[in-house]
C-alpha cells in the first residue's frame, strides 16, 4: 500500500468517529459572544450518555480537581472549551482504547497525568489543556489499529523483532509514523493547534511550528510514564529523550522529586479509575 493510499483510507475513516453533531451546534454557540457555560452546558446536558462519559473523565486523577464537579457548566468553566470539545470529540476513541488496547488506554491517561503536574510546576496557562495533549498523543496509534489491522500486527511485531520503535516502522512501512497521522485526524475534527501540534511532534518537539513547550512537555511525560512501566505505549522499548526538548523544560532534581511524588500517587488512583471502567465494560 502506497503513501498516497494510505492518505486516502486516513482521509476517509469508516471505523472511528467523525465529529459528532453536538459539536457542530457547540461551535456555532461559542461564535456567539453573549453565550455562557451554562447554556452550553444545558446543551450538552441533553445527551445523557456523553454527559456521564464527560463526567466520568472529567472527574478522573488525571485533570485533579480536588472536588468533585457535577455539572457540565462547572467542567466548561474549570476546564475551558476547548478541552470540553476535545473530550466530546475522542470520547468514542476511548471507547475503542478500552475495549481494544486498554495497555494503551493506561499509557494515555498516565501520560495526560505527567503533563498536567508538569504544566502546573511551570505555571503554563490552561494547564489543562497540556494534560489534554498527553491523553491524545497516542490519536494515531488508535487510527492505525483500527484503520490498518493487518499493518499494525506487522509494525508491533517488526518493532519488537528488530529492537526498533514503532513510530520508525511505521515510517517504513506505511509512510507515516502515529504521530503524523494523529496530527491529520486532530486537524480533520478541526482541534485547535495548541493540541494538534504535541500531538504530532510528541517525539520531535523542536519541530512543531508553535507551542514547542507544550509538546516538549507532551514528550516528556511519555518518555517518563513508559520508564515507569504504567500502561503499555505499544512496544518494548523507552523512547529517546529529545535534549533540547530537555533544555526547554529542564526540571531541577528537587522539581522531580516533586513531579515523582505527585505521580506516584496520582497513577495508584488511576489504576482504581482503569479497574472500574474494565469493570463496566
């Protein structure tokens, strides 16, 4: 299969979501100046089933409010829009990690951990935002899964075979590697850049044409949450940390101290969080 197949099957997805219709109503609401969270909220509020799954994530350790929030209007107001958004629209992605690849599931919501202590510690506004980059960095792994199952089972096994990570095979094999292609699918549900870009320059931050620090951090999280064996990224191996990816971040011993701490206790609740959502299922 060609590089430009490939494009047209990326650009005609069948087997994962297109945005659903709530979103479109959503955008066209936010245009709307005089518009607040509570209408918004009312909203979505509608859909009950995206209302408990919004909840449910929302709620989750990974973002870290210490009280729980029981209403959309309270999520948009703590979390912002764009991140509402950005939940609505991968909501069905989770679905699929859980039931398929709940390894990979673990790794996202442990890397979406990493990034929000991380953006915290350097006071990056909308820290939220970043935790949000790290749940949906692995986007395209999902895609290629779904989209290309015959490559994928080929790409792990090559990768595992060869010592090789997998975003290298995936270069060789089909022309992009995930990060490429989670950027496409990000740019498709019309994400905006400050998530599109961590998504893909997760494992060459310096390259992304804005938001460097967001996707050092994105890069970094990943690199930590795979050192610490939490979830499974998909191979064997821990990815190479980019330096100058480092120099833009750079944490001092103490800072990782703290980083490790809070990690620590964080990723114990998520293991209860991955439990019940495997129970559910």
């Amino acid at each position: 299969m060609d590089k430009a197949e490939i494009r047209k099957r990326l650009n005609d997805i069948q087997s994962l979501p297109t945005l659903p219709p709530i979103v479109s109503k959503l955008n066209e609401m936010v245009a709307d100046e005089e518009i607040t969270a509570v209408k918004l909220g009312k909203v979505i509020e509608k859909d009950q089933v995206l209302t408990s799954k919004l909840l449910k994530m929302v709620n989750s350790s990974f973002f870290g409010f210490p009280q729980r929030i029981s209403t959309v209007s309270n999520a948009i107001v703590l979390l912002g829009f764009n991140v509402i958004k950005t939940l609505i629209v991968t909501s069905s992605i989770f679905e699929v990690m859980q039931a398929s690849d709940v390894g990979l599931f673990e790794h996202s919501l442990g890397c979406a951990t990493a990034c929000g202590i991380i953006a915290k510690l350097r006071q990056i506004k909308n820290p939220e935002e970043v935790s949000t980059a790290g749940l949906i960095h692995d986007l395209g792994k999902i895609v290629i899964r779904s989209e290309l199952p015959d490559e994928y089972e080929a790409i792990v096994e090559e990768a595992e075979e060869k010592g090789l990570y997998m975003r290298q095979v995936e270069k060789e094999r089909i022309g992009f590697g995930h990060g490429e292609i989670g950027g496409i699918l990000a740019r498709q549900w019309n994400l905006p850049e400050r998530l599109v870009f961590p998504i893909e320059y997760h494992h060459k931050p310096e390259q992304a044409p804005d938001f460097k620090e967001i996707a050092a951090i994105v890069h970094f999280s990943d690199i930590l949450i795979r050192a610490l064996g939490f979830g499974s990224g998909g191979d064997p191996w821990v990815p190479a940390l980019d330096h100058a990816a480092w120099e833009r971040i750079k944490l001092t011993k103490s800072q990782m101290k703290e980083v490790i701490a809070e990690l620590d206790e964080k990723l114990m609740e998520l293991q209860d969080f991955t439990l019940e959502i495997k129970l559910d299922g």
